[in-house]
C-alpha cells in the first residue's frame, strides 16, 4: 500500500517544534511536505549545532523528510508564490503570531480566499482568548503556568523538564487535528482551521492534578524523583548507577513487600493503599533505596522483573544511544546528511500501522535545496526564477 497522506501536500512555515513536528508527522504519513524558511535561513536551523554548515540537532529531526523552499514571503514577489502555492496545497502549518500571519498572507481568510478547502493547522502559546491571546512564548511558558514545574524537583524552587514535551505533545495534538479536519474535509468539501496552543496542552497534561487541587485541595508540593500517589515510585542509585521503580496497585506492592522480605508491611495501615503508600513514601522509598545500594543496576533490573514491578535504568544520553533494547528495537534511524560526521540516528514516529506503511526518516534539506524544482511546479521558468534569485526573493 502507499502511504497514507500520498499526494497531499503541506505547506511549513512553523519554527522550532509545535508547527515543524506536526508537520514532519504528515511526511511520515506520505504528505509532500514544503518547508518554507527565509533566505537567510530559519532561526531554527542552528539549534544545538552538529553539522558542518552550522544546521542542529533539533532541525535534523524536525525537517526529515521534507523539500526546502527559501523565500521572502513578505515581498509582493514572495506573496505572490505563496499564493501559488497555497493554491496547490491541502494543508497549511504555522505555529506563528497571528500578526506575523496576517502579513504573510497566511490567516484563515487570505488562505480561504485563494483554496476554499484549505486547512490552516495554528499554534499559539496561549490561545487567542483571554489576557494573555496574542502574547509569544516557548514550551517553558507552558509547564510554568500549567502547574508541572511546581510539582518537579524540589519545593523551594520549580523545575523545568529539560525536555520540550508540552512543544511535543502539542504538535501531536495539532496532526490529530489535522487528520480529524481532513476526514472531515472529505465528507464535506469544506476546510477549516484547526487552533491548538502550549498552554492548553500543558493544561491537559497536568489536569488530574488541577481536578485534584480544585476538589480536595491538597496543595502538593514537589517531592524530587519520589512521586506522591503510589510507592515505591522514585529513583534510586545502585552499585554502579541508577534506576528507576514505579509500583501501581496493590498486587505489585504484595510482589514488591515480598521480595523487599517485608510482609508485615501488608498489615500497616500506613501502606493499605496506593495514595496511603504515597503518603508515606519516604519510607518505601528508603527501604527500596537500602535494597538498590547493595546491587548492580543489572541486577536489580533482574529481580524487580523477576516480580513483574516496573523499572528501568536512569541513562545518559550516550548510554541511551547504547542501549540493547533502544537498538534492537529499531527506534532510531540512522540518516546520512551531506554535511554530517556521522548518520545521526533520527527518531521514527513512534507508531506502527500494520498495513499502512510509514516513511523512514530521511535527510533533512539544505537551505533552498528544492526552490527551483518547486517553482517549477508551479509554473516559472528558467529566466524568471534567475530574475528572482538576483532580486533576493529566493535562494536556491
């Protein structure tokens, strides 16, 4: 079978995770997917820098499997290819300002002007309602006011998850909206705008936890790696490393109490429950940790998944990178780029479809590496794409 989204086409204009991710999503399923960036160079191209040519980490894995236009989309040349292109697309992707938008030609209404079922995929930071609508802000701004960083690290100061999940879980969110609006597309005829923002996602990943606030007003405080409804759930360091151990459920608390040779602790009004366990799991968590300081962390993995309780050694990346299962189960590629020292081993989208195939990732374009192919497509010829690149309208 082909891939899913073959012979739609996207159009990126995001920056950094939430618009470039979702759509890096829509190539995996097949989408011709058009990364539009300034002459100059997007400026996310160079975060965390790993190629010869300056471009980052973060560009390798955003822009696989993608064409590269380079443009200034807000000369009247500029606009005009934009609106050529948007004429032949079935998706546009902008996680920017709905000012930078407007000048660009990309709100709702200039694209619907040009292709009546166009889909616009938006993200901002923080809706468009309220005080703060119309306001930037990266991923931080939204594990801050989400309630996540006051519940990480330790309860004198909040802290920030180095990884970008609410960028993440936003652009995920933003391509489940976008294959909602193109099912409804076909049996509709009609497009649609589809709104998604880092605080609401932060929102919704951290709302057990505000509904729990807002009923029994517990005022949780952050408690470092241990966590507060179950035990054991924290980290702990062995001979040689560290790991981690999360029981849920009274079935593996009776197999950890077990191997821990404490059965008493059945018995203990303190520990009759997981949220009990939480409560008190400063001590759990000191006889786990006695426990772990007296073995490998092979060996501690060993038993634990001897009892059947979840665990997992705490890696760095380079270990990550080594690891017997991240590389036997095959969930990092190995790409070769042009200005690479190695193949750098790009992330697949971590799904698989039994009968609909996915792409594997590939390189991520050189700036402007498909300008002259894609206008092309769309109709220029040799000497008016010369005359745009002398003007500075296109770089290919």
């Amino acid at each position: 079978m082909e891939p899913l989204l073959e012979g739609l086409r996207v159009l990126d204009f995001g920056r950094y995770i939430a618009g470039p991710y979702c759509a890096a999503l829509l190539a995996d399923l097949g989408a011709d997917v058009i990364r539009i960036e300034r002459t100059g160079g997007g400026e996310d191209r160079g975060v965390l820098p790993v190629a010869e040519n300056g471009d980052g980490a973060l560009f390798l894995q955003m822009a696989r499997n993608k064409r590269s236009l380079a443009l200034e989309p807000t000369s009247p040349e500029g606009r005009e290819i934009v609106k050529k292109l948007v004429a032949t697309a079935d998706v546009v992707v902008a996680n920017l300002p709905p000012r930078a938008l407007k000048a660009m030609g990309l709100d709702d209404d200039a694209l619907r002007a040009v292709k009546p079922d166009i889909i616009l995929a938006t993200t901002t930071a923080f809706g468009t309602k309220g005080p703060y609508g119309g306001r930037v802000g990266f991923d931080g701004i939204g594990q801050a006011m989400g309630g996540a960083m006051h519940m990480t690290g330790q309860a004198d100061e909040p802290m920030r998850a180095a990884v970008a999940y609410v960028d993440f879980a936003t652009a995920l969110h933003s391509a489940f909206g976008v294959m909602a609006a193109l099912m409804a597309r076909r049996d509709t005829g009609a497009g649609q705008q589809v709104q998604t923002s880092l605080l609401g996602t932060a929102l919704t990943l951290n709302n057990a936890m505000l509904i729990e606030q807002a009923l029994i007003h517990p005022d949780r405080i952050a408690t470092g790696n241990r966590g507060q409804a179950s035990a054991p759930s924290d980290v702990f360091q062995t001979t040689d490393g560290w790991l981690i151990v999360q029981a849920v459920g009274q079935p593996m608390f009776d197999r950890w109490a077990g191997l821990m040779e404490e059965p008493h602790w059945l018995e203990d009004p303190r520990f009759a429950d997981d949220i009990s366990r939480g409560e008190h799991g400063e001590a759990v968590s000191e006889r786990m940790a006695r426990w772990c300081a007296e073995r490998s962390t092979e060996q501690c993995l060993e038993e634990l998944e001897g009892a059947r309780i979840p665990c997992g050694p705490a890696l760095a990346p380079r270990e990550t990178l080594e690891n017997a299962q991240v590389v036997g189960g095959g969930f990092l590629h190995p790409v070769q780029g042009a200005n690479l020292p190695a193949p750098a081993p790009i992330a697949r989208t971590p799904l698989e479809l039994s009968s609909t195939p996915l792409k594997p990732p590939g390189p991520a374009p050189a700036l402007g590496e498909h300008t002259i192919a894609i206008l092309e497509e769309l109709g220029y010829g040799p000497e008016e794409i010369a005359a745009l690149e002398d003007k500075g309208v296109i770089r290919a």
